[in-house]
C-alpha cells in the first residue's frame, strides 16, 4: 500500500513539474509574439511577486500572524515564482545569448555565459540556508530586490532581439558602445 505522505509529496513534485513545463512552454509561443524584452520584464517582474509572498509569508509565520492563511498564501507565492521564471528567466536569456553573440565568438561566449550561470546558481544554493538561518523573510526579501534590480537592467540594458537579423543587432550593439 501507498505511503500517504511519500505519494503526497511525489504527486507535488510531478504536479509542481509540469506546471513548470507548461509555463516554458507559453513562454515559448510568447517569446516570437510579444518580445523577448517584455516577457523578461514581465517575468522578473512576476518573480519580484512570488518572492514578496513568500517573504511575507515567512514573516507572518514568524510572528504568528495569519496562521491559517499562511500556507496558502506561501504556496501561491511559489507558484507566481514558478510560473514567471518558467515565462521569462527560465528560457528567454539562452535566447538572446544566441542572438547577441557574433559567430566568431558564439562558442567561447555561450560558454562563458553558461559558465556564470552555473556558478551564480551554485553560490545561491550554497548561500540559501545560511541566508535561511539569519531570515527567512529577509532571505527573499533579499531575492525581492536583486529581482527588481534585474527589471531595470532588462530595462536599460537588454536589446530586443525579436524579428531582427544577427547583423541588424550587431550594428545597435555596437552603436551603443
């Protein structure tokens, strides 16, 4: 016979799972309609959300607030986390790192990218539960604000690539300069 909890948190994952892949995918299908820009604004800016409902969620908890409400309302949190990178972060970057890079350098860049990618995700899992420990609502309120500062740098910095030529981007890349 099935274990209750052991099935329980199995179907989570596989629920939690494809959720993540049916955002991916509505991600995809945006991504040549609406621009990868917007998608990265508007998902950072979903993440920014997700990140402020778990922070709350944690302080609310911690002080004993809401205690009914408060699952909830952390699941919601990580569900708009979830489904907003899944839209934005999660796909959009490889993208336009795709796009961005001349081909003389496309391998070289593409590897350094990939390289900085692996190493920030290895610094925030390294880091997650010492940041835990000092606050749980400050640990993602912390996440909160490099989200918000990661919308304005999409804002000010990332090119729109959508219907452009490699040349095309290259010539306002290098414009800018």
């Amino acid at each position: 016979m099935l274990h209750e909890q052991d099935f329980l948190e199995s179907l989570g994952t596989i629920l939690m799972g494809s959720y993540s892949v049916r955002s991916t995918i509505i991600g995809a299908i945006l991504m040549d309609k609406s621009g990868r820009r917007p998608l990265l604004m508007v998902g950072e800016t979903g993440d920014s959300i997700g990140c402020f409902m778990a922070a709350t969620s944690f302080y609310l908890k911690g002080n004993g607030l809401y205690a009914e409400w408060v699952p909830m309302f952390a699941l919601c949190g990580i569900l708009v986390y979830m489904g907003s990178f899944s839209i934005g972060m999660g796909a959009v970057p490889w993208v336009i790192m795709s796009e961005i890079f001349p081909i003389n350098v496309k391998g070289i860049g593409g590897s350094l990218v990939t390289l900085v990618n692996w190493f920030g995700s290895w610094a925030i899992s390294y880091t997650f539960n010492f940041l835990m420990d000092w606050s749980s609502a400050g640990n993602f309120y912390l996440f909160l604000g490099v989200c918000a500062v990661t919308v304005l740098f999409v804002a000010r910095v990332v090119p729109e690539t959508k219907g452009r030529t490699l040349e095309e981007i290259q010539a306002s890349m290098s414009s800018q300069i």
